[in-house]
C-alpha cells in the first residue's frame, strides 16, 4: 500500500525533478521558434481542433480569454478551433474518454483522472514555468480579511469550500495535507461543513459572500501577493476586478505541486503533438499578451514533460479511491 510518507516525498519535490532519458525542451531555449504557418498532414485526421476548457470560472470570461489563442491556431495550422467550455473539471475528463476533444489544459489531479479514465489514452507536452523558471504552484486557503480567522487552527468550527473533486489545488493535495495533520474532513469533525464550490473562482466569491469562511484556491506562490500572485486564480480575479487582495486573507499555503500540463490524446499524430508543443513553447516569445490571457498571468513560458512526473498523482488518486470505498 502506498504510504503518505511516500506522496509527501513527492510531493515536496521529487515529481519536479527531471526524468532521465527525456530531453526537456522550454520556451527559453534559444532554438525556440513558432512553427511555420501552414496546412499540415494531420489534418485529415483532425479537420477540426477541439479543445476543451476547464471549468472554474464563468463561460464568458473563459471564452474571451482564449479568443485570440484560437485565433492564432486556426491561422498558424489553417484548421477550424472549437473551444469547449465545461461545466466543471468532470466535463473535460469526459470529453476526452469520449474522444470529443484532442486538447485541453488540465490540473495535475485532473489529467491523471484523464489517464486513468481513459486507460492511458492521454500524454502531456508541456507545463508552464513560473517566474524563477520553477513548473509549480501553491494550493492555499482564504478567508475573509475581516474575518478574524488569521490560522487554520481558527478554522475549527468554521466551513470550508472545496474547489471541484477533479481539483489538484483546490482539493486532493489539500485533502491529503489536513489528513496527515490529522484533520477530520467530514462536515461536523473539525469544520462544520465542507462542500464544493462549483469551481476556483465561485470559492473565492462563496467566501467573498459569507457563503463559506474559507475556501481553497491555487495561486503561483511567487510575485506580489497584493495583486494576486504573478499567476493564478487569485491574480485572474484581481485583474478582471472582481477581487481586491486586501479583501482576503491566506492562511494556509501547500507545499509546491507540479503545474498542470497541455495534454492531448496519446493515439493522434506524432506530427500533431510536435506542433502542439512547439507552437506553445514558442508562444510567450512571439505573442506574451495571448500567453498571459490563457495563462492568467505569466512566467518564464513553458516546459515539455512526460508522463512520468505525473505518475504519483495517478497513485495518490487511486488511493483516493480506495479511502473511499473503505469508508462506504
């Protein structure tokens, strides 16, 4: 059985560190160069490039954020892009075991469900660098700044919002974290309540609203934290004013976790994946403003990954889901 000993391993960094055999490719490489516009072989394969979007935020804002990414795409590959906005996280995962989609940018929690939904019928190509060329990120909890509630200890009796169950940030990583604290989870142990949010950015405003006194979220841990962070949903927020920083408080920060990737379906062209990965390395060189609307906020660009350094994320959620069964 696997230990939590084992996933705090990894989870503090050994999934971060490179894989032997694999050459990692980033957007700071000197070679780096956009791909040629043009029609290309596969598309009599993919005559339509679906991509799907996770959910978290609200449909317009999604949609227009990835307006001008779609745009570049159809004119660098000469192939229609749909965008597909889910309704949460579960919507993309089932698009992709339905072969409804060939890409989307998921969580790490979320692709290893893809992987495993799809028996391995899905890869990654790249993850994003943070600022200090890093590919991780922070799950933290907020609070109302007027709240009073300035640790987790006075989060006892207080409830608690969940992001989505397919959340890296805004549940599995926090739920092992406050587990191997020993924290009861259950509505009534150490909360009150616990419940799902609907997303990253619906937590926030459920706090926001007195809805929850604290939520989860994901924010890059790096940069001003009066703006957000330098990425993430709390910097999202900021820049599209619906969120003031001073309005909230963070009082609880998880380890680092690795970024989640740009995956795709591992049974479509090779030539396909190499431009899919070379267009996005490229892209916060040629086009930073489209780079930072998709990525909701900026780093260092992107780094290419394998399977591999997700691996212990597919374990942690299948040990998920024997906790699960065993508590049924």
């Amino acid at each position: 059985m696997l230990t939590r000993r084992h996933f705090a391993g990894l989870i503090a960094g050994a999934a971060l560190l490179p894989v032997a055999g694999f050459a990692q490719r980033r957007t700071q490489d000197a070679a780096t160069a956009m791909p040629a516009a043009g029609e290309r072989p596969w598309k009599a394969q993919i005559p339509v490039l679906r991509i799907g979007l996770m959910g978290g935020e609200n449909e317009t804002d999604r949609l227009g954020r990835y307006g001008a990414y779609q745009k570049l795409l159809e004119e660098t590959f000469k192939v229609p892009v749909r965008l597909y906005p889910a309704a949460d996280y579960g919507g993309v995962l089932q698009a992709f075991s339905a072969g409804q989609i060939e890409m989307s940018g998921l969580g790490p929690s979320a692709y290893a469900g893809a992987w495993l939904d799809t028996n391995s019928g899905v890869e990654p190509l790249v993850v994003p660098e943070e600022k200090d060329g890093s590919i991780s990120y922070v799950s933290v909890m907020v609070v109302r700044a007027d709240s009073g509630i300035t640790s987790l200890e006075q989060m006892r009796g207080k409830s608690l919002a969940w992001a989505d169950p397919n959340s890296t940030s805004g549940y599995l990583i926090p739920r092992f974290a406050l587990r191997k604290a020993g924290i009861g989870l259950e509505s009534g142990q150490y909360f009150n309540r616990v419940g799902f949010a609907g997303g990253h950015e619906q937590g926030v405003i459920a706090v926001l609203q007195k809805q929850y006194d604290g939520a989860m979220t994901w924010a890059s841990g790096q940069g001003e934290v009066a703006e957000g962070y330098s990425r993430g949903n709390l910097r999202a927020m900021v820049d599209k004013g619906m969120l003031k920083m001073s309005d909230l408080r963070i009082i609880w920060t998880s380890e680092p976790i690795i970024n989640g990737p740009l995956t795709v379906r591992s049974a479509l062209p090779a030539a396909f994946k190499e431009d899919m990965t070379a267009f996005h390395l490229a892209l916060p060189k040629t086009h930073p403003t489209v780079y930072e609307q998709i990525e909701k906020g900026g780093g260092t660009g992107y780094r290419s990954v394998s399977h591999a350094q997700f691996q212990f994320l597919v374990d942690m959620r299948r040990e998920e889901a024997n906790e699960r069964r065993r508590r049924s």
